[in-house]
C-alpha cells in the first residue's frame, strides 16, 4: 500500500504563545491568574522531506512496530520531516541522510533554541537524534550523533489551582442546559483524576449495557486508556460521580445518544475530541479571567495528592506513569508550600 501524502506546509503556533506558559500565584495566594487570550499569527512549518522522506515512512514504521502511540508517531516524524525540510534541504546541498553529521543536528538545534523555547528545542532535538541512531543502525552506519546531549531545560513549575479559581470554574459552568451540564462533568473528572485530554476524550459509555462502557459510578471508577494503550481504572470523587450521572441524564436526549464516545457536542453534533476537551477548558478559563488549560489539573491532582499525605507509588499508578521522574516534575508544582506546611507540622507539634 503506498504511504499516505503528507501536505507540505503545516501551522504551529510558537512556543511562548501557548497560554500554559502564563505564571501563577503561590498557592496561599487567592488572586486569580491572569488569562491572556491574545493569540499571534501561527508560524508556517514547511514539512516536504523531499529525498530524505522515503526513510521517514520507515521510521514511523518502526514506531509503530513498537507500539508507539499515534501521537508519538506523529510528533517524532514530523520532527525529522521539519528538520529535512527546513534545513538539510534549504541549508545545505545534500540530499542523502547518510551524509548527514553531527554539525548539522548542532545547527538546526542552535536555530530552534533562537526562536523557541529550550523545552521544545530539546523535544526536537531528541526526535531527530533518536531517528539518526535508528537508521545508523539499519543500514550499519556508526552513530553520527553519538555524544550529542539534548540542550537541558529549567523545569517551570505549572501552578495549582487557588480556591477563588476552582470556585469561578465551578460557576461558570453552572445551569441545567446539554453545555454546562456536560463543561461541568468534565471540569469535575479533570479535578478528581487528573487524566490527560485524550484520556477523557476516549472514555466510552454503552446506555443499553453499562457494563460494557467504562463507567462504573456506583464504585465511583473509570476505565482510561493511556500512552500506548494501557489501561487503567482511576478513582472519581462523589461530586464527580454526580456530576457526570446529571449529564448522563441530558446525553441521552442527543441525536447521537447511541454513539459509544461519552462527550457528544452541542447542537447535535457528533463525539467530543482531544482538542476539543481543550477548547472547552479554555473556554471555561475565559469566562472567568482563570488561566485553565487540561494538563493543569494534571499538576493540581498531584499537588493535592502528595499535599494530603498520598503514597507516591499509588500517584504514579492513578496517573499511569511507569518513571519515578514523573513524580517529581508533577509534585513540584507547589513543593515549596507543602514543606513549609511540613514545617509547622513537625516543629510546632
């Protein structure tokens, strides 16, 4: 089967326009975080790999042999694709990879680090090198990147929710209408679980059959499917559980009831998509002045786990993460807060 066409020219917004790069407060601080919603002209993304495309394909191949996630197919590809495009094909007169060195992976790096941020620069960095070492190894080459570190990134710390900010969310979502009842559903999961934005967008529902979906609101679980397909349960809080058995009870007078996706749009329009989930939260975030995007809740779950004495291990379990490290980039969001309050706990006892 021939491989799919891939267009030449893609938008992506550059990184210091995202809105989750907005600061917040400490967390005894009962401001608001300020929402910013000025958005720039997107920067074009020339993506044509020309002669360099062929070994591409066979690269996102071998991902998925792997079983790697389609969104880590399509990040790691179109990194190599942009790196062929937008400089061994403008920036130099070679055309196979095999002439392709270190210097020119320094290069490209050097160019991304000028106009974005280290973070990205270094995710870009490690998918072009991951895909050098790959194709050395296919066509027994020696590593032309061996000894080449990723540029290193300060983490910056993502801050948690303020009561004043989970209460206006909580509010803005208020009414009885298909939208809020269906808004409200999804801020309440995103606070008590914390999953990712395709992990709530893939959550399914069976009206004929509850047991065949992966809601089970009586025990107060739900059935996820993370990176790479792994299954997990997570726990839901009560007001969670209410939350989506009101919006169940407005879901079943959709046009679509009978689809298995549990979020439907408005106006009878059809499932809910990862991107969608985004635009809802945002959205969300704007009617009150909260700077609210999904994968902050992601950050807020953690923070209260580890902030109300929660094992670590159990945290990386909920959260279906297989690496330590994740924990400590996930509960360093308001770290310095719970050791003052270990402080006092301990001193002043």
């Amino acid at each position: 089967m021939a491989s799919k066409a891939h267009p030449v020219t893609l938008y992506y917004p550059r990184k210091r326009y995202f809105p989750d790069t907005v600061s917040g407060p400490d967390t005894a601080d009962e401001r608001k975080t300020t929402f910013t919603p000025q958005r720039h002209p997107p920067v074009p993304k020339q993506l044509d790999a020309g002669p360099f495309g062929a070994e591409v394909d066979s690269f996102r191949l071998h991902l998925a042999a792997e079983g790697k996630a389609g969104r880590t197919l399509h990040t790691y590809t179109e990194a190599v694709r942009w790196f062929a495009a937008a400089h061994l094909l403008r920036e130099t007169d070679k055309t196979r990879w095999e002439q392709v060195g270190r210097q020119d992976l320094q290069r490209w790096t050097v160019r991304l680090l000028g106009e974005y941020s280290t973070a990205y620069a270094s995710n870009q960095f490690r998918a072009v090198r991951r895909f050098l070492r790959w194709l050395a190894l296919e066509e027994d080459r020696p590593d032309p990147v061996a000894g080449l570190r990723a540029p290193t990134a300060k983490p910056r710390l993502v801050p948690v929710f303020t009561s004043e900010e989970l209460s206006a969310l909580r509010t803005a979502c208020q009414g009885s209408s298909f939208a809020a009842r269906r808004d409200t559903a999804i801020i309440e999961v995103l606070l008590a679980t914390g999953i990712r934005r395709s992990e709530m967008a893939g959550i399914r529902c069976d009206p004929g059959d509850p047991a065949r979906g992966d809601l089970d609101l009586a025990g107060r679980e739900i059935r996820v499917r993370g990176k790479g397909g792994r299954e997990r349960i997570v726990k839901i809080s009560y007001h969670a559980a209410r939350a989506v058995d009101r919006y169940l009870r407005v879901r079943a007078k959709h046009p679509l009831a009978s689809r298995p996706e549990l979020w439907l749009g408005t106006g009878g329009r059809g499932p809910v998509t990862p991107d969608g989930i985004y635009q809802i939260v945002v959205k969300a975030g704007k009617r009150t002045g909260v700077a609210v995007y999904p994968h902050r809740f992601r950050h807020h779950f953690s923070h209260t786990w580890l902030d109300r004495g929660g094992d670590g291990g159990d945290l990386m379990e909920l959260n279906g993460w297989t690496s330590p490290q994740m924990l400590e980039w996930y509960g360093g969001s308001a770290r310095s807060a719970r050791a003052r309050r270990s402080y006092d706990r301990i001193m002043n006892s």
